[in-house]
C-alpha cells in the first residue's frame, strides 16, 4: 500500500508542477503578444514616418532642381512637364 501512496504523491507533485509550469508559460505567452503588439505598432509608426520623409524628400529634390542645382534637373522638368498637362487637361475638362 506504501508503494502505491509514494507513486500517488509522485503523480501529484508532477501534475502540480505541471500546472505551475503552465500557468508560467501562459504568463510568458501573454506577455509575448502584449509585447508583439507594441511592436507591431511602433513598425506602422515608423512606415508611416517613412513614407512622410520620402515625399519630402522628393519636394526637397525638386525644389532644389529649381533652384539651379544640376543633379535633378531631368526630373523636375518632367514633373513640371506632368502638372502642365494635368492643368491643360482640368481647362480643356471646365471648357466643355
């Protein structure tokens, strides 16, 4: 009978270190997504952040062009180029 008790209380004590280690492992998972979450958040900031500095940069580019500089020249002729034809199409649009 003492035989079956220690294989009972070694059971038992298994099982409650069992359930301590998952309460642990579900704290630890919690915290992973809590974290995932705060991660995720700060990359959207960060693209965001990202796509605003591109188009400024962009806007720099080309008012630099406009001022005299040689290296974009090209591209703000053709962005000039590409407004003009949008403003002639928006007159030829309120003309009709």
């Amino acid at each position: 009978m003492s035989v079956i008790a220690e294989i009972i209380d070694t059971l038992e004590n298994k099982i409650e270190k069992l359930f301590t280690r998952m309460s642990s492992l579900e704290k630890t998972n919690q915290d992973l997504k809590t974290e995932l979450t705060k991660t995720t958040t700060i990359i959207h900031n960060q693209s965001l952040e990202i796509e605003t500095l591109k188009k400024e940069y962009e806007a720099l580019k080309i008012a630099n062009s406009l001022l005299g500089s040689e290296e974009n020249k090209r591209d703000t002729k053709l962005k000039i180029n590409s407004l003009i034809r949008e403003i002639d199409y928006c007159i030829a649009q309120l003309s009709d």
